[in-house]
C-alpha cells in the first residue's frame, strides 16, 4: 500500500512525500527509522495520489478560524489529560492524537501546534492561534504550564466542557416537549381549519341563511392561511431576522431584551440559573487553577450567556477591580442570590473561595434542573387545555350552522305542506 506523509526532521524542518508499507504502522515505523517525526500519513489509492477515503479530503476553509465542537474538544482535552498522567511527553502525546486524528482540519491544527512546538512556542501561545479554542481553556492551560501541572490543567479544561455540554443538553432536552406540544396545537389548528373547515363551507352556502359570527370568524381565519400562508411565513421571517438584526445592532434593544427574558414566567428563573451555574462553574475551576481573579472574573463573564446578567458581572468585576469584595459588589445587584452573596463571603474571608463557588455552581445546576421540570410538568396541563379550546371552539363553530340547517329544513317542510 502506498501512503502520503507529511514528517519533521531533527532540525524541524518539514518532510513531504509518499512510502510504500504494509501498513500504516509500518509506514510510522520506517518515517522514524530515517529520523522522521510524523505529522501526516493518508493511504492513497492504488491509481492515483488523492486518499481513499472522503473523510480524509480537505474541503478548504481557514483552521484558524475553525470552529470546534464541544465533543472534539472534550474528547482532546481528555485525550491529552490521560496520557500526561501516564507519563507521556506533549510532544509525543499530540504525535499521538495527530495519528489517530480523522478529521482533516483538526489534524491540520494538531499538526500546527506541534509544529509550533518544536519552534519553542508554548502550547497555550499555540493555541491562541486558533478561534476554536475557548479563552478559557487557554487561560487555564496555561496556568497549568507556570506551575508545571499541565496534566491537570487538562482535566480541568474537560471538567468545563463536561459540565457546559451537561448543563446545555439539561435545558435543551426540557425545552423540547413543551416546544412538541406547541407544534403539535399549530398542526391541530392548520388541519382543522384548512382541511377540515373548507369541506362544510359549500354545505353553508348551499343551503343559504345567515351563518353565525363565530363561524364567519373561523372560515375567514380558514381562508387566510389556505389563500395567503406564504405571506404569513414572510412576516414570520421577517420579524426573526428584524429582532436578531436589533439585537446585534442596537445595544439598548439588546439589554432590554435580555431582562425581558429573565422575566417570563417559568422560563426566566431557568435563563437566570443556568447564567449563573455557568459563571461559578468557571469561577470555581480557574481560580483553583491559580488564574488571578480579576482575569477569572473576565472569562467567566464572557461565557455567561444572557446579556443583562454579564452586564451585572461586569459591574462586579468594575469594583472588585478598584478595591471592594466580590460579595460586597454583588449584593448590589438583586440577579445575584442572597446565598450565592453569602457563601462567596464565606469564601472570601475563610480562603475557600474556589470551594464555594463549587457548591454553588451545584445548587444552580440542582435549580436548574427543578425549574425545567417543573415548566415540563406545568406546560403538560396548559397545552392540553389550550388544544382543547382550539378543537372545541373550531367544533362548535362547524355545528352552530347545523341547526340554522335544521329550521330552514323545516320551515321550507312547513311551507310545502301548506301549498
């Protein structure tokens, strides 16, 4: 079998070219034989030089500009964590990692690093390189590199993107029933009233007389989606893209909207938990790893995902900044919780801080959890109520007509039988 490869030498420079192995092992083997450091090896086809496989072709793009999943990076962050626990250089552990590496663009920016590497940059220098490495993880790997524990640091960086994903897919699964049931009274309402409606409309109209208001009501409604749908899903459209256009445009309309979300019933407690998880989860990790707090503080704000809540944190992190405490600021601020207020204090004058923060990032994530079953057990009830007005009012409205029917029947029987 033939392979392409891409290697370093001694002196770091770069080596490209095609081998004939066995395997790909082989061909690993017979590269560091010759004093050859693999960056890159592809199986080519028997015919040609391109690889055999799609996975395996670049489609473009700048890795440096490349987003990350948060997976990937979990699976990298763990990767490279278990084997500086074994005892395996950096070097060769993202030797190791570019080996096994399937996609082309993060082999691409595993190789850049190492390249670097060599160079004598460090790896968070490397990193920052690359938008698809979160400020965080590079701030905390390189914490982990000024006290010689970067094994650790790694593990940390894993614990966030862990807990992040958790916390994420927590919201994401509780959203997704009460969002069926929505769509679920939408397709109620859209077969009622434009397939089952329109067939008694010509019944109406046959028989004459004057239909009652909730029936002409109804069958207009029923008109409008059947004759003019697609300018209902432009005004959809527009008015989602005119409010996402606002919120990047106007930073008023931005803040306003963040608050107003924090207050909707049932959804604003979990918006405001889950903001706040988030910020002690990161709080707690990176001052754990020896990050100063004024610049824990800044990365955890930028993580924080509603706007009036990181505006908040700002506002903390503005006084902490010329001298007062983190619990002092905060209590300023009503979106931070009494407790939270007085466990970091506890933190702050007991040295803690770290472990507060941790037990409070637990609590927001418990109250997290709470309020998204509880919106779960709540829209259940609601939207069985609300799909039964919609049936029974598009019912009635299809009835009420019958017994207009029904006296007009009989007064023509009347009229028949006394000519």
């Amino acid at each position: 079998m033939k392979y392409k490869y891409t290697a370093m030498n001694a002196r770091s420079q770069k080596k490209e070219g095609t081998l004939e192995a066995e395997s790909q092992a082989e061909a690993t083997n017979i590269l560091r034989e010759k004093g050859l450091v693999v960056q890159d090896l592809v199986q080519l086809s028997k015919d040609s030089d391109e690889p055999t496989s799609i996975w395996q072709m670049d489609i473009g793009g700048d890795i440096h500009t490349k987003k990350i999943a948060p997976k990937k990076l979990l699976m990298i962050m763990n990767q490279l964590g278990m084997m500086m626990k074994a005892g395996i250089n950096l070097s060769l552990s993202m030797q190791i990692m570019i080996d096994s590496e399937k996609d082309v663009s993060m082999r691409k920016i595993l190789r850049e690093i190492n390249e670097n590497l060599y160079s004598g940059f460090t790896l968070s220098q490397s990193m920052r390189n690359f938008a698809g490495f979160p400020p965080i993880y590079i701030s905390i790997v390189e914490a982990g590199e000024a006290n010689g524990r970067l094994d650790d640091a790694f593990e940390q960086c894993a614990l966030i993107c862990k807990k992040d994903m958790a916390l994420t897919g927590k919201i994401k699964s509780a959203m997704m029933y009460p969002a069926f049931l929505m769509a679920l009274v939408i397709v109620v309402v859209i077969i009622l009233t434009v397939f089952v409606l329109p067939t008694f409309a010509g019944v109406y109209e046959d028989f004459g007389g004057e239909l009652p208001g909730l029936t002409k009501f109804m069958m207009g409604f029923s008109n409008i989606l059947i004759n003019w749908w697609w300018l209902i899903i432009l005004v959809i459209i527009g008015i989602v893209l005119g409010l996402r256009t606002l919120k990047r445009s106007n930073a008023d309309f931005a803040m306003w909207w963040a608050k107003a979300q924090l207050k909707i019933p049932l959804v604003g407690p979990i918006i405001r938990q889950s903001s706040l998880a988030r910020f002690c989860r990161l709080m707690s990790t990176l001052t754990d790893a020896g990050i100063p707090i004024h610049r824990a503080m800044g990365l955890a704000r930028d993580v924080v995902p509603n706007l009036f809540v990181r505006s908040k944190v700002q506002a903390v992190l503005d006084d902490v900044q010329i001298g007062v405490t983190i619990h002092e600021a905060m209590a300023k601020h009503p979106v931070f919780d009494p407790i939270l207020v007085s466990m970091i204090r506890v933190g702050e004058e007991s040295g803690m801080l770290g472990d507060s923060l941790h037990k409070m990032s637990d609590l927001f994530e418990a109250q997290t959890d709470e309020s998204t079953q509880k919106l779960t057990d709540m829209m259940t009830p609601i939207m069985t109520i609300v799909i039964g007005v919609i049936v029974a009012t598009l019912v009635i409205s299809m009835i009420l007509p019958m017994f207009g029917m029904y006296s007009l029947v009989g007064s023509s029987s009347d009229s028949a039988a006394k000519s």
